[in-house]
C-alpha cells in the first residue's frame, strides 16, 4: 500500500507539473512561429524566427517598450505602497487590542467579497472628480486601495505566529514599540513582505479591464492593454506576436522573484536573537 501510494502521489505531481508547464512551452513556441497563427499541427515549429520579438521594438504602431514603462511606473507606486500601508495596519491589528478592532478587520473581510467590478463605476466618477482619471497615479491608487484588506488579513496572520514574548524581552531591556517594530517584527516577517511585494508588483501586469476603464489614452497604456491590441482587430490578429510579447513581460516579474526569493527563507531565521 505504501508503494501505491508513493505512485500515485508522483503521478499526481508529474500532471500538476505537466499542466503548468505546457502552456508556458507553447507560448513559447508560438513566439517562435513563422506567421500569425497561434494554431499549429506540431508544438515545435518546423522553422524557427525571432522576426516577432524585433517587432515589438521596431513596430511605431506598438510601443511596447513604453507599455513596459507604464507598467513598471504604476506596479512599483502599488508594490511600494500596499507594503508600507499593509505592514503598518497588520501590525496594529496583531499586537493592540483598542475598539474598533474586530469590526475593522470585519470591515477588511467584508470588502474582499464583493468583485472588483461593482465598484468601476463609482471608482471612475471619484477618479474622474478628484482628477486622477486617465493617470498612473489613479489606476495605482486603485490597486493599492484592491490590495491592502487582503494584504492587512494575510500579514497578521502571520505576525500572530511570531511569539509576543520576543516583544515583551525587548520592552523589559527598554526598548519602544517603534525599534521592536523595525529590529524585530520587520526581519521576522520577511517572507510574508517578500510576497505582498510579489502579489501587489504582479497585480498591475495581470489586469486589463480597470487599465482599459481608467487609462484612456494609448500612450499611457499598461502591457495588459497594450497586447490586446494585437489581437483585437477582426482581420489583423497578431497572435504570435502576442504570445512574444507575454513572454517578456514574464521576465520582470521573474526578475522580481528572484530579487526576493532570499528573503523567503532569511526572514525565517532573522530577528530572533537579542542584538
């Protein structure tokens, strides 16, 4: 029974590994086709290109390294700033007991259920009347604003695991809340800030429909609206060029990764011994 287990237990790997592969190998090699089709017989193409990632430089009508700028602009304002706000309130919610503090985190839970689109329409005529409207600044404040309930419930429950007693130590050796907040509780949350930063600088990548609402003109546009340009023609889909282009908008999200992936395990160990 024990090897049966152990089996099916690869088997199940192999195809959950499978599933996530496959499609990244396929875009790939769509990028590499010759022509605008995304359907082929063979995954491999029988003759390779690289025609369609010079385009995306080249091509006046698609400016996509100005697209990665705005992208790059808007998910560095909204990573920079659900970290700062998230570690604050989580913090305060963790470690203070005050009124207020249940229906807060309530108040969070609550609003993680509602779908981001109910809310487009009031969000327009508030970015539309404060003057943010077709801005970087605007569309960040709204992913920063998306972001923090779900960021602020996720953070404290970490900070929860991380034992008050180091706290107490430190407040009895005459230290303040703010020096145990930066020595102590910041090195040990390290993986969980690593990967607010990873959701929150990932999010603005991901999403079309509030770049499309907010953002009206072309030359502001996110990668996510600006590749659907290419496929959004009824005659001139440029589908293999659209596959070149979400291949590279992998390579800053994999460069963030691995920029934070040493914290992942650091934070583990840091900030437990008294200095």
């Amino acid at each position: 029974m024990q090897g049966l287990q152990t089996v099916l237990i690869h088997v199940v790997l192999i195809c959950a590994f499978l599933f996530a592969v496959i499609p990244i190998v396929y875009i790939l090699m769509s990028s590499l086709r010759v022509g605008n089709s995304l359907y082929s017989s063979t995954l491999i193409p029988r003759q390779f290109t690289f025609q369609h990632y010079a385009s995306l430089f080249t091509d006046p009508r698609y400016p996509f390294l100005q697209w990665t700028k705005n992208t790059l602009k808007v998910s560095t304002m909204t990573a920079t700033a659900t970290v700062i706000l998230t570690t604050m309130c989580a913090y305060v919610f963790s470690r203070f007991r005050f009124w207020g503090r249940k229906y807060g985190l309530m108040a969070f839970m609550i609003i993680q259920m509602f779908p981001g689109s109910m809310s487009m329409v009031a969000l327009y005529v508030l970015l539309n009347l404060v003057g943010l409207l077709d801005t970087h600044v605007g569309l960040a404040l709204i992913y920063i604003g998306g972001g923090v309930p779900f960021s602020t419930w996720l953070l404290k429950g970490y900070l929860d695991s991380i034992d008050v007693s180091l706290d107490e130590a430190a407040l009895v050796d005459g230290a303040t809340r703010g020096q145990i907040f930066r020595k102590i509780t910041l090195p040990l949350a390290r993986p969980i800030l690593a990967a607010v930063s990873l959701f929150s600088f990932i999010g603005p990548f991901n999403d079309y429909l509030l770049a499309r609402i907010v953002i009206t003109s072309s030359h502001k546009n996110t990668l996510a609206v600006g590749l659907h340009s290419f496929i959004a023609g009824n005659y001139d889909q440029r589908w293999t060029q659209f596959a070149a282009g979400a291949v590279l908008v992998s390579i800053p999200i994999l460069l963030v990764f691995f920029f934070l992936e040493k914290n992942f395990i650091s934070g583990l160990t840091a900030g437990a011994t008294k200095a």
